[in-house]
C-alpha cells in the first residue's frame, strides 16, 4: 500500500504554504466505508498528477445540505456560517469535492452567506487535468467495457454538468451506453432530499430499485456514477437484483485511478 | 341603430368587463403572495420567454403533441385576426368589412380555414388521448371531477368553435351564390369551398337564418370562453408569458437561503453582539418560517398555481410519484390554487383579515407528500411553464420542521448528529481523517 499525502490546511499553514485547491471531503467521503474508497482514489490521482491540495480534516464540518432540503434552515445555515469562516481564514479559493450535494450548496448556496468560492465537482477537475496533460488515461482493464453514466441530480439537473463524466468514460475507451432517462431527464436515485436519511414512504417500489432496472436495461459492465449517495443506492440496487458478480458500481474517480494503476 | 347592433355592442361590454373583474381578483389574489424580487436581468428574461412560452421549446420534448399544442396555439393566435373583422362587422353592421383587400382577403381567409380545421383535428386528437387512450396522467387521483371536465370542456367548446367558423362560410358561400342580399362576393375558400353545394336545397331565408345563427354562436362562444378562462386551467394561456418571464434564474439545485434565520445566525456567530441584550422589540407580526398557508408562500409561487395548466408532466416524470408514493407535484400546485381561490372567496366575503381556520398544508397537502420527495427537479425541468413546485414543497418542509418541530423520527437523529458531531451520522468530527490510513 502506497502512502498517501493527504496536508491538512492546519500543517500548510504551519509551514506558510497555501494549497492551490481544497479537497473538501464530505461526510461520506470521510465516514462511509465505500465512499472512502472514492476519497482515496481521488487522492491517489491528485498525488500522482502533483497537485498541491490539501483537506480541512478535522475542521470540515457537513455543508448543511441534508439539513437544508430537510428543512431546517436554521442549522444549515449554523453549519454553513461556520464552514465559511474556517474557509475565509485560511483564504480558500477553489474547492473541488468528490460530492455533488456538496457541491451545489458550497457553489450556489454559500456566497450569499459571505462564502465565494470556485467549486469544481471531481469529475470536471478530472476532466481538466486531463485536458492539461497533467493526467494521462488509457482505457487499461475497461478497455472495450460497456459502461453506463447515472447522472446524479445535483451535479446533473441541478448544475447543468452532463458532458464532463461522459468525456471521462470514453477517455477509458469503454462503450458509454444511455439509460432511456438520462442526463436532464435522469431518474434521480432516491437518496436526495435528505431521503438517504430515512426510510421511504409508502409506495410499491423503491426509487433505486426502478433506476437499477433501468441501468440493467443497457446490459452493463459498470454502473458509473459520481457521487457517495448514489454509489450507495445503486450499488444496493445491483445487489437486491443479485447482479453483484456481473455488475459492478465504480465512481469516476475509482476508474480513472485503476485505469492508471494507482 | 338596429337592434343587433345594440345587442352585440352590450355583449363585449358585459363580457369584457366582467372578464376583467375576474382578473383583478386573481392578480389580487397573487398579490396576496410574500415579495420576492424577479425584477433582475430584463434581457435574459425577455429571451427566456421568447423561447420557452412564445417558442413552447419545453413542450417540444414529447414532440408528437408538442407539435399539435403549437398548432392549436398558433391557430388559435392566428385565427383571432379574422375575431378582430368578426367584432368589427357586429359594431358597424358590415358583412366581411375586410373583402376589399381581394385576393390578399381570399389567402388570409383560407389560411384561417386551414389552421382551424388543424386545431379542430388536434383538439379531438387530444380529446381521444384524455377519453379513449386514457394516458395514465391524465387519471391520477387528483385529476378527477372538475379538473376532468374542465380539461374536456376546453377541448368540446374549441371544436364547436372551429366547426361554427368553418359552417359559417360554407353557408356563407351558398348565400353568395344564389346571389342574396347583403352577402359580399368574395369566393370560395380552402376548406369550406370544398363543401360548396352542401346546403343548396335551403331557401334563402333559411339560408340567412342559419349563417347568423352560426356567426352569433360563434362570436357568443368565444366571449363566453374569453369569461370561462379565469375559472379554468385554461388561463393559462394568458399567465404562460409572465409567469416564464418571472422564472428562476439561478441553478435548479440553489434553494433560497431565508432571510429571517439569516439575521438570527449573524447575530450568533458576531463576537461584538452582547449575549445579554435584551432583544430588539419586534416589529409588525413575528416572520413565520416556511409556508402553513398560501399567504406564506411569495407572489411567484402563488402565479405558479394559476399558471398550472395540470398537464401532468411533472408528476409524469417524479420518482416518488412513479414509485406508487402519494406525492404528485401537480397535486402541490393544484392544492395551492384552490386553497387560493378559497381564501380569495372569504376576503371577498368577510374582509381582509378574515380566517377560516384552514391552511394549505394539513387541509389540502399531507406530510406524507411533502416527505417522499427527494428534490431531484425533475418536476420543475419538465414544466412546460418553469413552474418550481419544489419550492412549495421545501416551504412547507421548513414550516413542520421549524415551526412545529415535526419530523421523522431518523431525520431528528440526522438533524442532531449534524449539530452534535457535525456529520449526518454519528461519527466523531475527531475521526474525520481516519479514511487517510485505512484501506
């Protein structure tokens, strides 16, 4: 196991260094044990292409956003308040974070609380690295793989970012296929809205269900998402069906990084 | 003056001015709506309504009837210039005041033939797919009584309308061709000229009896439709260009942050405030967080539900919704309106400040909706007329969860983990970095 370097803004301070863009992690990055291998992947790419990034470790604190859709608007905006602050005294710029719920409420939702920041969703920070020579991509063992994007809403629908996941995929030179509901018409997962906190309410099916059969419809390899929520829908989806041994579910970040031996 | 004259000249009259009575209570009713302020970026919001209500571009994504809504809309546009000559020839006593214009009358005339025999073949292909195919949106519980028969009444009076139009002239062609009195030599048509000869057994004055039988049904009908519209879903027609004029801007996952809190969190988190201040007094009536009734929600989510023409196409495409849950965005903005209308109604009865102990949220819409959905916009991406029913609904989410404090016993754990250890589950912030050593 390769170590890996993963500052934390307190040590970069510590020395007078300023990271060119913060990693901010999430709550499922850091506690759930699938998205962390997401975390690590994407760490795994950053220390290979030589950026200089750092976390807030232990002074990340969750953006707020299930709170928000939930509807307490109070502790969102406790949460964001303090996030903000952490963020402006260490002078943060840009952020990128592997999280799409993220995401969206650290670029749409903080500036008006006095927290402006560029945010990049992995996929588009991949996307650039690649697009700058800075990451290089071979197809490797998804070479030729028949591959389906599950557009997470919030990186989708709610930030209008379709294209970039895509052009990761066919960097991989794997067969992209289309869902029947994809990019703007994606069927969510059922995890958004503070839903992958509670149990549904009464209906005949549940939500990851109906979005896994739709994946299965494409007669898939991998089932690519981009965000910890959805992993955690679809990947349950996969194993209700039975379908784990055929089927796999891999973030973006997961394939870039084995597709480059890391 | 004749008679006629008279009669017709008090028929716009009436009808115009109680098509605008009804009006004012509805734009008085919006009115009744929170501020909000839509007022930014004129350019871009001019260009949005070009393309999204003029250009109907979001009706184009199920292209079969987004071609067939446009005809009927284009017709519909189209065929009230000949409306203007109709109006006209009814005040000054004229028949066909615009024949001079000769051939350029001919072509016009006929084109208005052609677009209404397309709206007329639309309209009962639409009448077909709501009775005959019974599209599943079109049976969802909430759809149902009247917004059933409001939906089929629309579609039977734009028939008959465009029948009475296209029989008008074929009888009118008759009368010109046995030369009466009166009725102007003008010659066939594009469609009604291909029915020449179908009344020739009727004697004249039947013939005149008939044709202005067919002209007054006619110009009777569309005032009475012009008076329906504000009772209908119909209005839509009308509120389509403001309502996508007034959209919301900003990316579909931006929810707005509340004001209200905003102040109260600065306060706490300003190292200067004193602790121990005793707090401002308030001024006017406390802020209610989030939406119980319709006064609660902004202007805009009040036009939203007048905008609403129940299409369908958001609860279409819910995954709540099509997961068997109860919720159904239509439903939200449906509930909005006619708990609008209601509280409308009572203003009108009993004054301004009157309250008849009901509200939107527990009267009309349940918890349960509110709960399944998982604010993926899918709804509010489908909207044909950018209607956001998921602000509805994450306003009166706030509503149980800050006011009443009612939430799902799992949330209240999130919730609190979130507050505690700053994570939605129960992990210690502490351990946030363990992920870096593991694998």
């Amino acid at each position: 196991m390769s170590e890996l370097k993963v500052p934390t803004m307190a040590e970069m301070m510590a020395s007078g260094q300023q990271p060119d863009v913060l990693f901010w992690v999430g709550c499922a990055g850091s506690f759930d044990d699938r998205a962390k291998k997401i975390t690590r992947a994407f760490v795994k790419i950053l220390n290979k292409a030589g950026i200089n990034f750092a976390v807030l470790g232990t002074e990340e604190s969750c953006t707020g956003d299930p709170a928000k859709r939930a509807g307490n608007e109070f502790l969102f905006q406790m949460q964001a308040m303090g996030n903000i602050q952490v963020l402006n005294a260490y002078e943060i710029k840009k952020i990128v974070t592997t999280c799409p719920h993220c995401f969206n409420t650290l670029k749409n939702e903080y500036p008006e609380l006095g927290g402006d920041y560029q945010v990049k969703h992995h996929s588009q920070f991949l996307q650039e690295l690649i697009n700058e020579g800075k990451l290089t991509v071979e197809g490797g063992t998804f070479k030729g793989k028949k591959i389906t994007f599950h557009d997470p809403c919030y990186l989708g629908r709610a930030n209008d970012v379709y294209e970039a996941p895509r052009e990761l995929v066919e960097k991989l030179d794997a067969e992209l296929v289309e869902m029947k509901r994809c990019k703007s018409k994606g069927l969510c997962c059922g995890a958004g809205g503070a839903q992958m906190f509670k149990e549904a309410e009464k209906g005949d099916k549940e939500v990851n269900i109906e979005r896994t059969e739709e994946a299965m419809e494409t007669k898939p390899d991998i089932i690519a998402t981009g965000c910890p929520f959805c992993m955690t829908m679809m990947t349950d989806g996969v194993k209700i069906k039975e379908k784990e041994t055929e089927v796999k579910v891999y973030d973006l970040a997961e394939m870039i990084a084995e597709a480059n031996d890391l | 003056m004749n008679i006629s004259i008279i009669a017709f000249a008090v028929l716009i009259l009436v009808s115009l001015g109680l098509f605008a009575k009804n009006v004012k209570t509805i734009i008085r009713n919006i009115n009744l709506g929170k501020d909000l302020d839509r007022g930014d970026n004129k350019g871009g919001r001019f260009k949005l309504m070009a393309k999204v209500a003029m250009g109907q571009s979001k009706m184009q994504a199920r292209p079969v009837v987004g071609i067939l809504h446009f005809i009927v809309y284009a017709g519909f546009v189209i065929i009230n210039i000949e409306v203007l000559e109709i109006v006209l020839d009814g005040l000054l006593g004229t028949h066909r005041l615009f024949s001079p214009l000769g051939s350029l009358y001919t072509f016009l005339i006929s084109t208005f033939e052609v677009l209404a025999l397309l709206v007329l073949v639309s309209c009962v292909i639409f009448l077909i797919r709501r009775n005959i195919i019974r599209l599943k949106r079109f049976l969802s519980p909430e759809m149902t009584g009247w917004p059933k028969t409001d939906a089929n009444l629309i579609l039977i009076t734009e028939v008959l309308l465009m029948t009475a139009f296209l029989l008008m002239n074929v009888v009118d062609a008759q009368l010109q061709s046995i030369g009466a009195e009166h009725y102007t030599q003008v010659g066939p048509f594009a469609i009604s000229g291909m029915f020449e000869g179908m009344f020739s057994g009727l004697s004249e004055s039947s013939l005149v009896a008939f044709e202005r039988g067919l002209w007054w049904f006619h110009i009777i009908g569309i005032f009475a439709f012009l008076n329906y519209l504000p009772y209908s879903k119909h209005f839509h027609i009308l509120l389509a260009f403001p309502n996508v004029f007034y959209s919301k801007l900003t990316p579909k996952g931006q929810l707005t942050n509340m004001e209200a809190v905003k102040k109260e969190v600065e306060l706490m988190f300003d190292p200067n405030a004193d602790p121990y201040a005793a707090p401002p007094e308030p001024v006017g009536e406390p802020e209610r967080f989030g939406a119980k009734d319709v006064q609660d929600l902004t202007w805009k989510q009040l036009m939203d539900a007048y905008t609403c023409t129940e299409c369908g196409r958001c609860t279409d495409v819910c995954p709540a919704n099509i997961t068997g849950k109860e919720l159904s965005p239509r439903k939200i903005l449906m509930d909005t309106r006619d708990r609008l209308e209601e509280v409308g109604k009572g203003i009108d009865k009993n004054g301004k400040d009157h309250d008849d102990g009901k509200s939107l949220l527990g009267d009309y819409i349940k918890e349960e909706e509110l709960l399944a959905c998982t604010s993926c916009n899918a709804c509010t991406e489908a909207c044909p007329v950018n209607n956001d029913p998921l602000s509805v609904i994450v306003d009166l989410r706030r509503y149980l969860i800050m006011e009443e404090s009612k939430a799902p016993a799992e949330w209240t754990g999130m919730l609190t983990n979130i507050e505690n250890n700053g994570a939605p589950w129960q992990f210690a912030q502490a351990d946030r970095l363990k992920w870096k050593d593991e694998e």
